[in-house]
C-alpha cells in the first residue's frame, strides 16, 4: 500500500513539473517569438512605449529611411510608412529615457518620438528622424523676386555627445532643409556623385561636428543656379567649396559640388 501511495504521490509530482516545464518552455518560447519580431523591425527593448515618460515636443522632422514603421504604444506595429521617406512630418513629443538596439555593438542609441502623419498618430523610432532647428548657419535669403531658405537639422534618437560633453564619435547624417518660394519646394535635396563629392553625405549636409564645420559665406543667383561658397575648418587645416543648387532634369533640386580645395596646417 505504501509503495502504491508512494508511485502514485511521484507521477503526480512529475506530472506538475512537466506543466510547470511547459508553462515556462510556451513563455519562453512567447519572448522569443516576440524579441525576434521587435528585433526584425529594429526595435529591441521589450518595454511598452506607454510605459515611458514623454516630453511634449514641437517641431518638425524629416523621415529618412529604407525601413521605417509605425508603432502603436503597446509596440505594435501600425504600418509600414517606407514610402514616406523624404516626408516632412509633425513632431509632438519625444521620450525621456534612452533606448538601446542590442544588435547594434557603437552609436546603438535610440529614442521613441510621436509623430503626426496627416491624420494618423504613432511612435516612431528617432534615429529615423531629422529634426529641423535654429542653427547660426541657417539661411534666408531674397534673390530678385525668389526666396530660398537653408535650414539645418539634426538627428532625433542617437546623441553626438555623452552627458559630460565628450564626443560618442556618432556622426549621424545632417541633411540640410531647402526651400524655394518660387516652387514651392520645401524638402532634402541630394549631392550629385563627381570628383568633388567622395567626401559629402549622399543628402547634401552644412558641416557641423567634431570632424568639420561650415559657414557660408555668399549665396548668389547665376543662370537659375543657386551658387553657394562656403568655408570650411577642421581641426587640422581649412577647405573650401563651391556648390551649385538646381533642378534637375526631373524637376528635382540637387547640389553639385563643383569645386573643393583643402589646405593642411
């Protein structure tokens, strides 16, 4: 009777630790599958946006990637807003807290901002945003009956400097806003590939890191083209560039590099 009480008392035992070992293996198996699709759309922190703090934020940004989507607060993905690169969009608040993508080793930060697209609200990740922002070489210029304006911008999840001022050495991209009035034309615009431009971003950018910085010093209006010269210094030696603005054969604006000149000290 003993030995019966004792085998029944051990199946039932083994019985409760192969649901415990089930229970466990399906919530494991559960965080797998879902760190494997945050980790598939970039994002990797498992905690839920509406559990961060935000900051309300008002400006204006533009999304530059090959792969951006839209996230609701609970993580979800609303859309895949790809075909919206180039957009400028709505700004309303960004989180306090810094993110981490885990599989990415330098300059991995991120952090959520909340965007409005038309009429649709959402997060989206801020290394996929470039924030438009008062800058000493912004630019605003009347040229005859044309204005253009020249506006900076700056990247929105990955910091350039830590919270003691030193350098993360993360130079993200920094397009620069053009407008002309004429055409009603308010967006990036790229740089022409030639001789002069292996050292220039695929968007056209004004300098403004660790590694170089630019100050234009004319902007002038020549043969419809838009002529800007700018100075530029490094921390060994200065350069300078000239750079046309125009539309191409596509009615698009683009900046061709047509001269660069680089003097070491």
């Amino acid at each position: 009777m003993k030995y019966l009480a004792l085998n029944a008392l051990i199946i039932i035992s083994f019985s409760c630790k192969n649901n415990v070992d089930t229970a466990e293996k399906n919530t494991q198996t559960k965080d797998t599958i879902d760190n494997v699709l945050i980790s598939t759309n970039s994002q990797t922190s498992i905690e839920k946006i509406k559990n961060e703090q935000f900051s309300n934020y008002q400006a204006k940004a533009i999304l530059i990637g090959q792969k951006i989507e839209l996230f609701d607060e609970n993580n979800n993905i609303i859309k895949d807003i790809s075909n919206l690169n180039e957009k400028i969009v709505s700004v309303l608040a960004i989180s306090d807290k810094i993110n981490f993508h885990k599989n990415v080793s330098d300059c991995n930060e991120y952090k959520w901002v909340k965007i409005k697209i038309d009429n649709e609200i959402g997060f989206v990740d801020g290394t996929y945003l470039y924030e438009l922002f008062e800058h000493k070489q912004n630019q605003k210029k009347q040229i005859g009956t044309d204005e253009i304006e020249i506006i900076l911008t700056k990247n929105m999840g990955q910091r350039e400097f830590d919270e003691t001022g030193d350098p993360l050495y993360c130079f993200s991209d920094k397009p620069i806003v053009f407008k002309d009035k004429a055409s009603k034309y308010e967006g990036v615009i790229k740089t022409l590939k030639n001789n002069f431009s292996e050292n220039n971003k695929y968007y056209f950018e004004i300098a403004d890191d660790d590694g170089a910085g630019d100050e234009i010093k004319t902007i002038e209006k020549i043969n419809g083209q838009y002529i800007l010269t700018i100075e530029r210094s490094y921390q060994e030696g200065v350069g300078s560039l000239k750079v046309s603005i125009y539309k191409d054969n596509s009615g698009k604006f683009v900046a061709e590099i047509t001269e660069f000149k680089r003097n070491y000290e």
